[in-house]
C-alpha cells in the first residue's frame, strides 16, 4: 500500500499510514478533510482509482475511507509513413522520430523516440484517445483516420497501437524537432 497523507482542507497538518495501510488520525476536530495518497509511493504496476477524497467526520464518530488499487494500463505504439496505405507497419516502412502524440482526455505528450516509439504507462484502465495532431505535421504529411484511436483499456493491460501517417511526397527520411 502506498503512504497516505491525511490534511484538513483548512489546514497545513498531515498523518502518515502504517505498514498495515491503516491510519489514525486522534484529536481531530469535525470538519471536511481531504486525504490523499502519495502516489509515489503505491507500489510498481499499481495505480490508484480514486486518489484524494474528501472526507465529513463528525464529533465522536469514525470515519472510514478506502483506496482502490488497480492494476496499471498502458498504450505504446509506433508512428510511421504508411507507404502502401494499408493501416499497418510493414517491413521497411519508415518510423518517425519526435512526433508530438497526446493522450486524452488527460492531455499528456509523449515524442516517439529514433525508434518511431511512444509510450504512455501507469493509466488508470478506462477510455482513452491516443493520436497525432494534423495541425504541428509537416505539410506533406497527412495522418490517417483523422490521426488517432480511441482505446478502453483494461486492469493491466498494454494496448499496442500504430499510427499510420501518409505522404503527399516522395518519401525521403526526417527527424522532427
């Protein structure tokens, strides 16, 4: 279990959980608490559902709150020059270096590596929209099917995604800035 840190929404104080991923928070006056977990701590290939909360404890009472953890989800992919339009990498089609490809709704970039490759792990599984924006390519590239997917991953899953571009020129090797 990852360490959870306990404030009050009006206040600067903190607890910090046990081994066991319990936490007691004494002398608390009621009020409106937020309690989060450290996300840096939750243990690798884990990732947190809900990861602040807020919490009403009233005088004399106990409050419980638990916290969901999930296998982490992932996408990598490739971005390419689709030379024959097919949709998929072929051998000896060209990879692209440095391509801005975002993740949304979070709207994360990652740029695809010498490789082509991009990758954007420790997601919450759920629905999300992986591509390239049309309007930061070059001109005499165009992507595909509107320059993305849209991907429901699941509790551990890693989605394998490719995203075909076309050229409206000869094809000749480049590197992005």
């Amino acid at each position: 279990m990852g360490t959870v840190v306990a404030r009050p929404l009006d206040d600067r104080s903190a607890a910090i959980s046990r081994d066991d991923g319990g936490i007691a928070l004494d002398g608390v006056h009621e009020g409106r608490f937020r309690v989060a977990v450290d996300e840096a701590t939750v243990p690798a290939g884990l990732v947190v559902a809900q990861p602040r909360q807020t919490i009403l404890v009233a005088t004399g009472e106990t409050s419980r709150i638990e916290f969901a953890l999930v296998p982490a989800a992932g996408v990598r992919g490739v971005v390419f020059i689709d030379e024959n339009g097919n949709g998929a990498r072929d051998p000896g089609e060209q990879v692209l270096e440095g391509v801005a490809v975002t993740l949304l709704p979070s709207g994360d970039t990652r740029h695809t590596d010498s490789a082509g490759i991009f990758e954007f792990l420790q997601l919450l599984p759920g629905e999300y929209r992986v591509g390239v924006d049309q309007r930061v390519l070059p001109p005499d590239l165009t992507a595909k099917d509107g320059g993305g997917v849209t991907l429901v991953l699941q509790p551990g899953a890693l989605a394998v995604v490719d995203i075909p571009l076309q050229s409206t020129k000869p094809i000749e090797k480049r590197t992005f800035p």
